[in-house]
C-alpha cells in the first residue's frame, strides 16, 4: 500500500506557496485581487493533483485484462 506522506508533503509545500503569494504580493489597488486568484490558483492546483493521485491508488473500476489471441500458423 502506498504511502500519504506524499500527499501531506505537496500540501505543505502549496501551503507555503499560498503563505508566499500572501505575504509578498505588492500593494496597489489590486492587491486584494491578486491575493485571491494566487490562492486559489495554488488550491486548485493541489486538489486537482490529490484527486488525480488518490484515484490511481484506490481506483474505483479494476483493470480487466483478456486473454491474448492464439497464433495460427
């Protein structure tokens, strides 16, 4: 069974990127705008790849495979 370190390692790291995006945007009318879109770029961005890598690790349809055609010769 696979590990969640990884997906508590990304969280901390978009954490760190929103804390970023909070802290060193300019000032400027904007500001409050710009904060916004960063952090929920950042948030998206983290869900989108922990949907994508839960569904590989626990996917809902298992893999059927068929049996391979017999060679006539």
């Amino acid at each position: 069974m696979a590990s969640l370190f990884p997906i508590f390692l990304v969280l901390a790291i978009t954490l760190g990127l929103m804390s970023a995006s909070f802290l060193f945007v300019r000032k400027g009318p904007n500001q409050a705008v710009i904060r916004t879109s960063l952090m929920l770029t950042f948030a998206v961005c983290y869900l989108t790849w922990m949907v994508t890598y839960l569904a590989q690790l626990h996917p809902l349809m298992v893999p059927t495979f068929s049996a391979p055609p017999a060679h006539t010769a």
